[in-house]
C-alpha cells in the first residue's frame, strides 16, 4: 500500500497544492500528515478546507493547540505573533476540525503497523532530529512503521524491516532546500521515498507581508531554514 505522508504544512497553500499534486502523481491509496497544519503562513483555514476535502488522516502538532488553546509560552516571538494571527482570522468551522483531531494516529495498513506522531511516542513535542532516530522509537510505539513530524527535517531512519521516517516540511523547510518536502510510503516494501516540489515562494512571501506578519517568515522561505 502507498501512502502519502505530510507534515507541517503551516498554512502555506501553494506549496500544500504543489504537493498535492505530486501525490496525486505518484497514485498514493492514503495521505497522512503529521501535524502543524496551521501557523506561520496566511492561510489556514484554506489550508483545512484542502485536507479535510481530501479525506487527510491528520493530527494536531504543537502550533494546533496553540491556536485552539491560545498558550504560546514556549514559542518565540515571530510563531507567537502567528498564532495569536492565526486565532483571529481562522474560520470557526476550522477551529471546529482542529479540535475533532487525535494528537496521535495508529492503524494497520495492510501490510503493516503504522504510528504516526508530531513529535514521538514519548511526547508530542519532542523534537526527534535524524541524528538522534533509534530503535526505542519504534518498541515504544509497538509499530513496524513511526511517522514523525515537528523539526522540518526529512530522514528516514531504517531498522531490519522497519523503519522510522519524517517527511520534512511542506510549509517551512529547514534543511537548507526551500522547495516543499513530503514522503512516499509503501507499507509493502518498506520503503520511504523522500519527495521535493518547487511552489511559488513569492506568492507565499507576498502573502506573509500583506497579512501583517512578521517579515523574517517570508525571508526564511527562500534560504529552506
């Protein structure tokens, strides 16, 4: 089984779409994304409206629950002045999908156990970065496959037939490359296909200075940090 697997799309549409598109390319039965669906970018409830009309297995990351709950305590200034953005301008239809999410996902898919996180099986928002993937991961989530979102960085870590695997950012890439990031799963043959797709920067840069937003959220875009 194919599977589709996002993460951190933050409210930037055009890479959202571009994304979508290459999925859609590459024939995948299911799409997953672990996570951060909003924040940062000027688009949220458009952002929503896409993957609920897509049939998205989504869950909340960190930024979710800052915009359901309003808590930004341990966020930095410019995410902080995002959500607090985000709470006034998101449909509450949209607050509405955000609150009917799981913070973490499980399922069998075919031909394998699949857990899905924002941070890890330990906790939502802990950032496991792929120098620090281990086997632990994968004994405490009781799967053969653990999907993770929340550090913007794409690895796929391999253990005998299972594996752990981040996709990488749609929204805000950091890892040097700005072109959005997402991952091919096959449940079947254990394999993790890591994906890039170029979108419109500019469109999203202009997005984020006419909104109001803070302005280094439209530099970063370009340099992918």
């Amino acid at each position: 089984m194919q599977v589709a697997v996002l993460a951190d799309v933050h409210g930037n549409l055009p890479a959202l779409q571009a994304v979508l598109k290459d999925v859609d390319r590459a024939a995948s039965e299911e799409v997953w994304c672990a996570g951060d669906l909003v924040g940062y970018n000027p688009w949220p409830t458009e952002v929503l409206e896409v993957l609920r009309g897509r049939k998205v297995r989504a869950i909340r990351g960190n930024h979710d629950r800052a915009v359901l709950s309003g808590d930004t305590s341990s966020f930095n200034e410019a995410a902080s002045a995002a959500v607090r953005w985000t709470r006034i301008v998101i449909a509450p239809w949209a607050v509405g999908y955000l609150k009917g999410l799981e913070d973490r996902a499980r399922g069998s898919l075919a031909d394998a156990v699949v857990a899905m996180y924002h941070g890890s099986p330990r906790d939502d928002d802990e950032y496991v970065f792929p120098w620090a993937a281990h086997e632990e991961l994968l004994a405490l989530a009781r799967a053969d496959i653990v999907l993770l979102g929340h550090t913007h960085l794409p690895f796929v870590f391999r253990s005998g037939a299972r594996l752990v695997a981040n996709p990488g950012s749609v929204g805000q890439p950091r890892d040097g490359d700005p072109r959005a990031s997402w991952g091919l799963l096959d449940t079947a043959r254990r394999t993790f296909e890591l994906r890039r797709v170029a979108y419109d920067i500019d469109a999203v840069a202009n997005g984020i200075r006419r909104a109001g937003l803070p302005p280094p959220l439209a530099d970063r875009l370009y340099a992918g940090v």
